[in-house]
C-alpha cells in the first residue's frame, strides 16, 4: 500500500470532525441556548413565589414566630402561677387590693400629702 492512502482510525476520527468555528450555524448556536436556559431556569429558581428569596424570607419568619410563641408561652406560665397564687393565697390578693385598688383595712389611718 501506497504512503498516504492508508489512514489510522484515529486520523481518520479526527479529520471526519467538524471544527466548531467551520461548523453550521445551527451547531453554533446550542451552547448558547443551552447556557441561556441554564441562565432562565437559575433566575427563576431564586424568584418568584416559590424561590430561594421568598424560601429564605419564609424561614426568617418562621424563626421570627417560634421567637413569639417562645415568649407567650413563658407570660403565659408566669399568668398561670399568678392566677394559682389569687386563687389560694390571701396575702397575694390583699396585696393586689392595696396596690392596685387602693384599699385599707378598718383600723389603718391613711395620710395623703399632696406633692
């Protein structure tokens, strides 16, 4: 066989190819689509009504609410414990009754000296 009609299979894979700059317009443009669909679906994975934003805003909120229950719970026992104490124990509820309502017993003498 003569020099130059007999190509390796590797040289015959490689010249068979088409080089992307000769390549048809329509090869040429793929990766482009292909990175501007890339670049749509990461725009709107991050907005929208189900995006990362919105998921990051809803977990802000959600810890912003267990912060709130975590505080209401704990008014709540406190009120709890006040209630108990009213209920069971006189000297709470006289102490309210003077505090609060201004109350005295029959034998105390009340002195009021204006500011």
């Amino acid at each position: 066989m003569p020099r130059g009609v007999h190509m390796s299979r590797r040289k015959q894979r490689r010249s068979t190819k088409p080089l992307l700059r000769n390549a048809s317009p329509a090869r040429r443009i793929w990766p482009w689509l292909i990175l501007f669909i890339l670049i749509l679906t990461i725009v709107t994975a991050a907005s929208g009504d189900y995006g990362l934003v919105r998921l990051f805003q809803l977990r802000a909120s959600y810890d912003r609410m267990l912060e709130n229950n975590l505080e209401l719970e704990t008014d709540n026992a406190r009120l709890v414990l006040n209630v108990r104490s009213l209920r069971k124990d006189r000297h709470a509820i006289e102490k309210i009754a003077r505090e609060e309502l201004g109350m005295v017993k029959a034998d105390e003498i009340v002195y009021q000296a204006d500011p």
